[in-house]
C-alpha cells in the first residue's frame, strides 16, 4: 500500500527516499533543538550585557514578534509545499530557477555557519563543566581549547549524523527535555528561592547609553536564538504525518482558471479532520509500481456544479498505477517544463477539463 | 561534507560571537529573499488553493511586514560596528585577512559565499536538473513568468 505520505511526497515530483522515522516531538524537538535558547545564551548574553546592561531583554519581544511574523508567512507557504528544503523549494515553486537556487545556497552556508557557531559555543558551556566534574587542567577562556573542544564535538555529531536519523533523534529529544528542564524549570526554581536581583534589573543598563544604535547592537542575542523554525520543515520527509496535512481527492466544484469545463477533480490539502476516511491523491507524477489499496469514496460533500462530462474520471476515483493506464480517463503530459531535464510529467485528465488550466 | 565546510571558520578562530552572527545574517537574507518571492505570488494571486493554514487577507500585510522586519535587520547585520560587524583590523589581531582587513567582517563572508555561488552555479549548477516541479493543485500551480530578479 502506497501510504499517504508517499503518495504527498509524488505529487511534489519526489520519490519517498528517506525513512519516516520521526514523530510529532522529534520534529518539535529539531526545531527547538535548532532555535536553541540555551545556545545563543551561551554565545551572546556577554554582547548583549555589555552593549545595555539588563535592558537588552527587552530586544527579545522585538525580535520574537519579527520573527513571529516572518514564520507566519512561511507557515502558510509550507502548508502549500510540505517538502524538505525550507526557503529553497519555497521559492522554487513561486520564483525562477536562478532565485531559488542562490536562495537555497545562501541558506545551506547559513545552515553551515550555525553548525560552526554553535559547536563554537558548546566549549564555552562545557569547558566549565568538565572543570566542575574534576577536570581542572582545562582553560575555558583560551580561544585554542576551545577550538579542540569544538572540533572535536563537530566530528562526534558528524558521525552520528551518517549512523541515522533515528539515533541523532534519540539524543536530540533527550536533549531537549534536559534543555527544557535546565532553561525553564530550574530558571524558575532560582527565581524562586535564590532571587538576587528585584525586576528592576531589566530597567537597569548598567551605565549604558540606551539609544537606537545601542538597542540594535545589543539585538544580536535574540537574532541569533530566534531563528531555525523552518527546520521542521525541513524534516517534513523524514517525520510520518506531517502536520495534519493530508491530501484528500476532492471533487470540487470548478473554480478559477479550470472553470471551463466539465469538473475538476482535484487533490487538495484539506485538514483530516473536514472530510472522511484518509486516501490518496489521485494525481502522481510518476510511474509507480507499488500495489495501491483500493480507494475509499469521495467525501460525500464534495460537489459538482457542472454538468460531467461522459468521460469524466472524478465519480470512480480510478486507482493509479502508472500514469496512464488505469486511468479511464485520457492522458496527457503537460508541456515541458521550464526547468532542464525533468520528464513531462503524465497528467490525468478529468474528461474534458483540463486539471492544470 | 558539511562538517568539513562548517571546519572552515576555525581556520581563522575568533570565537564563537562572530561566527553566530553570520550564521545569523546569512539566515535572514535567505528568509528576506524567500519573503520577496512570495510577496510577488501574493501580488499575483497566491494562494489560490486551500491549505490548512491560511492567513486569508491578513497574507498580504503579514507579508510586508515581515519583510519590512527582515530588511531592518539585515541593515542591522550589515552595519559596520566592532560589537557585531568589526573589520578584521579591529579585532586585536583575532583575524588576519591581508587586503581584507579593512573591510566588515560580514560583508566579506557574504560576498564571498555568493561569489563561490555563483562560480559553481555557472560551471555545474546550471546544468543540474532540479527535481521535477509539479504543481500539488491545480490552482497552485501558478508558475511565474521566469524572470529572475537579482539575486
């Protein structure tokens, strides 16, 4: 049985490749893991305290909203192409070939750096640490230990990078927890018993000039937490069911540009729990060999406002296999592609409408 | 392959500050280009089809304001000061980078990765084929004359 996230995955043009192995918090986690409070702590809280003092807190709701926003819009645009690959084929869907490839290089340096800087930052958290454990030969604040140590991380998360998802899943999860735990229970432990500082500390710069120049410098903590929300996305092939969203065959009434004629039988995304039983999506761009399970009947909801045509495949819901043959309805490749070297890909056609205009 | 890329800035080590704010920059350019594309499909009528999350016609401000957030920012990243953008020359002799040294750190790493971009994009890039783009819906599938803006 062809599962539903495959049959997502074809209507992108993709092939299932990569093991759905994660569930609904290991791709939480990644994201957060990414977004990393504790990290970006470690790494700026020093530029943030000493550009403004205690008011640099309050860069955060700033950045945080900013964010918030930016993440709104690629929420809705990954709710359209739930595909790995985040800006890159988010743009490759609504930009030319060129613009979505410097995007998507531009965020695999990005991706790269915060590799770099975060194993960069991991010394400074573990340094002391190993010191605490007994450890007491190491400097933390020499640049060349600190240098060993990232290297060293960064090999050590290489290899269980090639060993699999699973395992890094494992540790990230676990990570997490402790990073929840560590960040915001035991904040509130001390804030509770071992409280030095009155609320007026986040008022308070510390002798520094609070100024827009100063405010902007002092943003870079939060600009450096508060970003990787995309990365869920960019495991959405390798987490099963993703995010509520399933492909639902849907024969609906005619809209838009494909209103000419007949009806338009088309897989939208519609949220499961709208219409009945999970099925897949009529349309597939390649062949596939896979037995597919019968399908169950369109949701009862579904409506024609046009008359059918005699040839219209929609009432059937005819299995796939391949693209033309078991499809009662005639067949057709859509015109070439603008982007070199991808076949034409085979498209139903639902009696005399045309599925894509 | 990453790894040995992302080994690359310890070569020049001057902790972990600067690095996080490349990281940083480079992810807002690539959220910045990413909203200028989608604000253009939004000029032209995307979304068309349903998804089950929608901003309706909250999209359209949402979007300009992200991307008014993102270039602010990105002034912000590009800004030469020796907190978060200093030339090499003021980093106390952490970074040496001969005729560079004169110029902020952030633009020389920027300018740098589009310049190996658009090397091996001319060379082999070009001639890579992408994975087939299919529309997931009709009404999605919105291709957009291919006129590339700058990148």
């Amino acid at each position: 049985m062809v599962d539903r996230d495959s049959a997502d995955l074809a209507r992108f043009g993709y092939n299932q490749e990569l093991k759905r192995s994660l569930g609904l918090f290991s791709s939480f986690a990644v994201a957060f893991s990414y977004i990393s409070p504790s990290t970006g702590i470690f790494t700026l809280f020093a530029l943030g305290l000493t550009t403004l003092g205690g008011v640099f807190i309050w860069t955060w709701p700033v950045v945080a909203l900013g964010q918030f926003i930016v993440a709104l819009n690629f929420a809705e645009v990954s709710s359209h192409y739930p595909v790995a690959g985040s800006v890159f084929q988010w743009t490759k869907y609504l930009a030319s070939r060129t613009y979505s490839w410097f995007t998507g290089w531009i965020y695999l340096f990005a991706g790269m750096l915060t590799v770099t800087a975060v194993v960069a930052t991991l010394p400074l958290a573990l340094i002391p640490a190993l010191n605490g454990l007994g450890w007491h030969s190491l400097n933390a604040a020499s640049l060349n230990t600190q240098l060993v140590v990232a290297l060293i991380t960064l090999a050590v998360i290489t290899v269980l990078n090639i060993y699999g998802v699973k395992l890094v899943s494992v540790i990230n999860n676990t990570g997490v927890l402790f990073e929840i735990l560590g960040m915001f229970v035991f904040a509130l432990v001390l804030m509770a018993f071992h409280n030095h500082q009155g609320f007026g500390v986040v008022t308070n710069s510390a002798g520094f000039h609070v100024a827009p120049n100063t405010f902007l410098a002092a943003m870079f903590m939060s600009l450096f937490v508060i970003y990787g929300f995309d990365t869920a996305s960019t495991l959405a092939e390798e987490t099963a069911t993703r995010g509520g969203r399933h492909p639902r065959p849907c024969c609906s009434r005619s809209s838009g540009r494909s209103s000419s004629a007949g009806c338009s039988c088309s897989a939208r995304w519609w949220p499961s729990r709208t219409w009945g039983p999970r099925s897949r999506a009529p349309t597939g761009p390649r062949p596939s060999s896979r037995p597919i399970s019968p399908r169950p009947s369109p949701p009862s909801t579904c409506s024609w406002s046009q008359p059918l045509s005699s040839s219209a495949a929609c009432p059937s819901w005819p299995r796939r296999s391949g693209c033309a043959s078991a499809w009662p309805a005639t067949t057709s490749c859509r015109p070439p592609s603008r982007w070199p070297g991808s076949p034409p890909p085979c498209t139903p056609r639902c009696g005399a409408a045309s599925w894509w205009r | 392959m990453v790894a040995v890329i992302a080994a690359i800035p310890f070569i020049q080590y001057s902790g972990a500050a600067i690095i996080a704010i490349a990281a940083t920059g480079m992810i807002y350019l690539s959220y910045f280009l990413g909203n200028i594309v989608i604000l253009r499909a939004r000029l032209r009528g995307w979304p068309k089809a349903k998804a089950p999350f929608r901003l309706g016609r909250w999209g359209l401000l949402v979007n300009i304001v992200a991307l008014l957030y993102g270039g602010a920012m990105l002034v912000n990243f590009a800004w030469p000061r020796v907190a978060s953008n200093p030339k090499p020359s003021q980093t106390a002799g952490l970074l040496k980078l001969g005729f560079l040294d004169g110029i902020p750190i952030l633009w020389t790493v920027v300018i740098f990765i589009v310049i190996i971009g658009a090397l091996y994009f001319a060379i082999a890039g070009r001639a890579k084929t992408f994975a087939p783009v299919t529309a997931p819906s009709p009404e999605d599938d919105d291709p957009l004359p291919a006129a590339a803006p700058p990148a």
